[in-house]
C-alpha cells in the first residue's frame, strides 16, 4: 500500500498537476483589495499547486512544505494575509475542512532558503483550526484569507520566508499544494518533500513562485484599538 502511495504522491506532486490548470497572469483571481485594504506585498495565482500539506495520515514519510520569500525596505506592520491554495487526487468535495499551518522564517543567510530544521527554526507560526480562516473558490483554485491574531511587524531589509500548508490525511482526501505564482519576486520558492526515492530536500528550489498578499487591514486595526479602548476602560 505504502508502494502505491509513494508513486500517487511522487507522480503527482512532481508534475504540480491536477485540479490546478494553467492560469495567464493576473487574471487568475477575482479578488480585489478593499477600500481599507493596503497591499502590502503581493504575488498573484499564475500557476499549478505545489504539494505542501502535512499528511496527518503519513507523516512522517510524506511531509511537504512549500516556503517563498519577501522584504520590505522600512520597517512594515501586516494584519492580514491571502494565499491561494489548490486540490488534487480526491473525489471529494473542495475544499477539504481542515486546519492551516503557517510558518514564518528569516533567510538562513543566502537568500536562497529558510532556517533549517523546517518547522522548529520559524521564528513564529500559526496553528489555524478549520473555521478560523476563510476559503472561497476563485476560479480554478481557492482564496485562503487569515486575520492575524496580533500585528506582525517585518523589520527592514531582512529576508524573510512564509511556508504554508493544509493538515490532512492523503486517504481519503487527496493533496493539497501552495499555487505558483510566475514570475515571482526575489528567490524562487522552495520545497521540502520527505520520503520520496529520491527525497526533495528541504528547502528545493522551485521554478516559480508562491502566490500570496501581505495586507494592512485599516478595518482590523480600527477594530483592535477600539477593543484594546474598552479594556482600558474596564
């Protein structure tokens, strides 16, 4: 069993195929920016899906992750974030009802790839249950949107890195991949795919980028000062 998986992961997430087809430049979105809404940093959907999940099923034989990088010339505050995700390998219904990891890397000094180890060197991470971010079809992917929890401040002229990826089990759902955005910005983004023959290391280089949009919300701002008045109060 183990032997046929291998190949349906292998196959697939190598090919970056499936239920992601090709997607010409900016138009691979029907998402627009609110009024309150400052793009910060963005990289648009162009592309197929980069198989980054972690198979609670199968780990750790087949753990993939997909990380790209950004940079911000002044010191930038970020409230929100977008990303576009896309599914293959099921017959089952998208999207697949479950949790999101997010992790957040500084450059591990080549501007190539993230700190290693994967995972346990991010510098912050977010563990996010079905139901706390929202997901909507666009197009032939679909539009993640989280709010984070607290602002995230990016210090001026690093390098750093965001991996992103669904948590759930191959069977009977599938895959699930971090889309392509082409061409990206800075470095190409990376993977890491364990148990593969041969196994891709973390972190490969990609040939394109990852698709996703750093966001300063005004609304989310005015609503957390707002909260954080009525606390002083009480």
């Amino acid at each position: 069993m183990k032997l046929v998986l291998c190949v349906l992961v292998l196959a697939v997430s190598l090919a970056m195929a499936g239920a992601t087809a090709g997607i010409e430049g900016t138009s691979g979105t029907y998402w627009y920016p609110s009024d309150a809404e400052t793009i910060l940093w963005e990289q648009p959907p162009t592309g197929f899906a980069q198989g980054s999940q972690y198979f609670t099923d199968l780990y750790p034989e087949y753990d993939a992750g997909v990380a790209d990088d950004f940079m911000f010339p002044v010191d930038t505050k970020c409230n929100k974030i977008k990303w576009w995700g896309g599914y293959w390998s099921n017959t089952n219904l998208f999207p697949i009802e479950a949790p999101v990891e997010i992790y957040l890397y500084e450059d591990d000094g080549t501007g190539n790839a993230p700190t290693l180890p994967q995972h346990s060197s991010a510098i912050a991470s977010w563990m996010i249950p079905w139901g706390d971010y929202d997901e909507v079809a666009d197009l032939n992917n679909f539009l993640c949107t989280y709010e984070f929890p607290e602002w995230v401040w990016f210090d001026a002229n690093v390098t750093y890195w965001v991996e992103i990826r669904k948590a759930f089990a191959l069977d009977p759902y599938g895959q699930y991949g971090f889309v392509e955005s082409d061409p990206g910005s800075m470095a190409p983004c990376v993977q890491g795919f364990d148990g593969l023959t041969p196994p891709i290391l973390w972190w490969t280089p990609r040939p394109a980028g990852a698709a996703f949009v750093l966001i300063w919300d005004d609304a989310l701002a005015l609503e957390s000062s707002t909260w954080a008045d009525i606390k002083t109060i009480f």
